[in-house]
C-alpha cells in the first residue's frame, strides 16, 4: 500500500462523503503547519481521464471544505506517514504564508489567444525595457530576477492585467507558444467568479486582436507552488 | 492526411474541442499544485517527475485525448 496525497489544508472541517481516486477513503494527518490529506491505495494511479477527473473531483471536494487548501501534483506518494511528515516538513516555514495567499480566494484562468487576423508571434519579450534572454544573462541580482519576471509578461495583456487589478487579488502568467500568447491565472474571492468573467468580457471588447478564453473558478492549483 | 505541426498544436482548436475542460485538467493537475521535494515521494508514485514535468500539454494531451483525424 501506499499512501496518496491529495492536498496541504489549514484545516478541513469533515472528510465524510469524499473518497478518493480509488475509491479510498481519506485521512487527515497532522503535520507541520499543515494538515495533509490523503489516502491508502494499493498501486499508483493510472494517467488517464477518468483519473485525472476523480482527482479533480476529490481535490474540489475538498476546496469547498477548507478556507485555504494547496492541491498536490497529480501522482504525489509515500510509502508511509512518516515519510509524509518529513516530505511535508521540508516546505513547512512557507506554509503559513502560501495559506494566507489562498485563504478564502479561488481560482480564475484567462487563454490569451492570437486571432487569425493578429501579427504573428511576437517578438518582443516583455514589457518596454525588458532585457532579452542575453541581457537578462547579463544582469545580477534583484534586476536579473525583475528581467526574468518581464518576460513573462506579454506586453499585449497588460489591459488584462490592469483591468482586473480591483478585482484579482494575485496574478501569475506563464507565457505561451503557438496561438497561445500567455495563459494568465488570477486568485478572486471566493464567490466573485462571476463578476471576474463580466469584467474580462468587457476588456476582451477593447481587444480585437486577442481571443480571451475564461475558466473557473477552480482551487488554486496555479498558486500551490512557492 | 495528418494536419501539419501548427494545426495539431493548435491551443485554440483543443480549447473549442469537446475536450476543452480536459485541458484544464492536465495544465492543473500535472503542471500546477505543490511539489515535495525528495526522490523517495514522487518515484514511488511510477508517474515519472521528468515526464510530468517536461511532458505537460503536449505528451499528456496526445495520451489522453482521442486521436484526430
């Protein structure tokens, strides 16, 4: 047997009701700064959609019962749960102020597209002053990491961005390929999704070279990392 | 005939596709959420780190979603 984990909470009210991808049900182990929960299963699960959907379901089950919940990454097993305190040990001093990002807030995540009409992949990296990838190589410290974080950034999805800075509360983005310039994650208020998706459709009109492709809200899988 | 490279990797395409909500499982759940350091976790797990890692879109998607033809 091994032991599955599903996701790092600050608390979780109840486990009842919520099984897991094999059908397993869930235990809460109490951890540094963290409870993790998790469950037997007899064999690693299989990368496939049914899979991947039980987890989804699981992981969502649980987000709707904690204020402030870390998803793991699909796949993520010990062999026992002292294996797991240590695992868990190693990133506990981050742990209160991951929860403190999270807490209360979902998930919301913007497609930026090309339309077949726009120029083509562009060039540029990141905003006006922004170094390539050989200046950046250049750069030290605190200016190598701001250049680094500018390329990221598309300069065409800053309306995105500044349009919705009343109402995300954290943004990351990760640059895209192909027809895909960037995909832009934002965590807002648990409840306020809908508001979230009115806001993008109206700076998705100023836009038409750009194709904005909403989803959510979701747990905060994108914000789970440190 | 196969579509040419572009066309198969068309994000738009996945995104207008039946499959749409698949995307946002496997961008979540295998390149998103918290990574425990240390070899013993995730390699009890047989799903490959490198593969979940460099995998992402691309070897996930051509695994999970129907061929097309």
């Amino acid at each position: 047997m091994i032991l599955y984990l599903y996701a790092l909470a600050d608390r979780v009210e109840r486990l009842d009701g919520i099984a897991g991808v094999g059908d397993e049900p869930l235990v809460q182990i109490e951890t540094a700064n963290a409870r993790l929960v998790a469950g037997w299963i007899a064999a690693p699960p299989a990368i496939d959609r049914a899979t991947l959907e039980a987890q989804d379901r699981v992981i969502r089950a649980l987000h709707d019962r904690a204020s402030a919940l870390l998803p793991m990454r699909f796949g993520t097993a010990v062999d026992g749960v002292e294996a797991a305190v240590r695992a868990v040990s190693i990133v506990a001093r981050t742990l209160p102020e991951r929860f403190e990002l999270v807490r209360g807030r979902e998930q919301m995540t913007v497609r930026v597209l090309r339309t077949a009409g726009a120029a083509g992949a562009s060039g540029s990296l990141g905003s006006p002053g922004a170094t390539g990838a050989t200046g950046a190589t250049g750069a030290t410290g605190a200016s190598y990491l701001r250049a680094r974080a500018s390329r990221e950034v598309p300069p065409e999805i800053a309306p995105l961005v500044d349009g919705t800075r009343t109402i995300a509360r954290a943004t990351r983005v990760e640059r895209g390929s192909s027809d895909l310039l960037a995909t832009v994650y934002q965590l807002v208020e648990r409840g306020r999704s809908a508001e979230y998706r009115e806001q993008v459709e109206r700076i998705a009109a100023t836009l038409p070279h750009l194709r904005l492709r909403v989803s959510g809200p979701s747990p905060v899988f994108a914000f789970a990392r440190d | 005939m196969t579509p040419p490279p572009t066309d198969r990797r068309s994000v738009a395409r996945l995104l207008e596709s039946p499959d749409q909500s698949l995307v946002d499982l496997v961008d979540s759940l295998l390149d998103k959420g918290v990574v425990l350091d240390g070899e013993l976790v995730l390699g009890l797990a047989d799903v490959d780190l490198v593969y979940v890692r460099l995998g992402l879109v691309l070897a996930a998607a051509d695994r999970i979603l129907p061929p097309r033809s």
